[in-house]
C-alpha cells in the first residue's frame, strides 16, 4: 500500500507564491534559458525597475512607481526559474540575487524617505528609516542563522509580504499608515526571528 504524500507545509506567504507560480515561472525560464537569456542578468534588470520605481515614488508619484514595480516583480521570480532550468551548480547566483534584493529594499525606502523630506515630514522620514533597518535586518538574522544550521523562514513580514505591502500603500496613495505598519512590522519579525533562533539553538543544546 502506497504511503500518502506528505502535505505541503507553507511558513509563509513566499512560500506559497512559489509553489503556485511554479509552472509557469519554469516554462518561461526555460523558453529565456533557450534564447540565451543569463539569470544573473534578470536579476540586475529586476534592480533596475525597482530603481527607476523609487525615483518615481521620490517625486509623489506613488500609482505610477507601483505599476513599475508590479511589471518588475515576474523579474525577482523567473531569475531563479532560469537557474534552475541550466541546473546552476555554482553559489555565486545566491549571493547576487541576494545583494541586489538588499539593494531593492534600500532604494525603496530611500526613494520614500527622499519625498517625505521635500514635504518636511519629519514623521515619514523617520518610519522610512525605520522601516529599512528592520528590512535589511530581518534578512540579516536570516542568513546568520543559516550559518548556525538554523532555518529561519518565519516571522510577520518577509520579503513577500512586505513587497506586497509597499505595492498597496503605493496603488492606494495610503503611505504614511503603509509606512506605519511596515516600520513596527519589520522590526516585530526580526525579533520573531531572533527568538526563533535562540529556541532552535536552546533545543539543539548549542
């Protein structure tokens, strides 16, 4: 008698983007890989929408800085389906794809904390800041528990769900609350995260 497959187990809302978008990302990223396309390329054209979007945002143009981030977003997605289609073995992919994500987060916020400047909205500027140290620190506490053999794919506000956040606040014109919920937010999830490490260690007896 066959064993059930185990079910699927989604920690959080990247999870289940990728496995829902699965097919369609391969199919494309095998028809990119077949015209010669490199995924270390869609990655930097990625970099280059968000930071063409934060330059839009900077001037208060918050719906058009989100349809530019929005036709980018299959950019953050296809360069892995393109990795895996050439069945990349080298580690150099991650760490690209990693530091221009850090890149992405940093032009974002910096874009934002440009236009709450020019409308002396001290406020804004400030959840800006905020809301970028939480950003990068939240992947920050993720790869130093990588290198304590720790998963660490948990908390409130992973990248997903704060990109996800950014596109609303900018398609509503709702910036200021958007901006409220991503400064706690983030850095709530850094420290979910950092409890979550400090209990696998605890158990793990390290």
């Amino acid at each position: 008698m066959s064993q059930p497959e185990p079910k699927r187990q989604f920690t959080t809302l990247t999870d289940v983007m990728r496995f829902l978008t699965a097919g369609i990302t391969t199919r494309i990223g095998r028809q990119l890989w077949a015209w010669g396309v490199h995924p270390d390329l869609v990655t930097f054209l990625g970099l280059v929408m968000v930071g063409v979007a934060s330059v839009v945002a900077a001037q208060g143009e918050f719906f058009w800085a989100a349809v530019i981030m929005i036709a980018g977003t299959p950019l953050d997605a296809l360069d892995g389906a393109i990795a895996r289609v050439m069945q990349r073995q080298g580690k150099f992919g991650a760490l690209w794809d990693s530091t221009l994500d850090r890149y992405s987060d940093g032009f974002v916020y910096m874009g934002l904390a440009i236009y709450f400047s020019r409308q002396d909205d001290e406020t804004g500027l400030l959840l800006a800041m905020f809301a970028l140290i939480g950003s990068l620190l939240v992947s920050y506490v993720r790869a130093r528990a990588g290198g304590l053999r720790v998963d660490c794919e948990v908390g409130l506000l992973t990248r997903m769900e704060r990109t996800f956040m950014i596109l609303a606040m900018l398609l509503t014109g709702w910036v200021k609350p958007g901006m409220w919920i991503l400064a706690i937010g983030t850095n709530v999830t850094v420290a979910q995260r950092v409890w979550h490490v400090y209990r696998e260690l605890k158990k793990a007896g390290r």
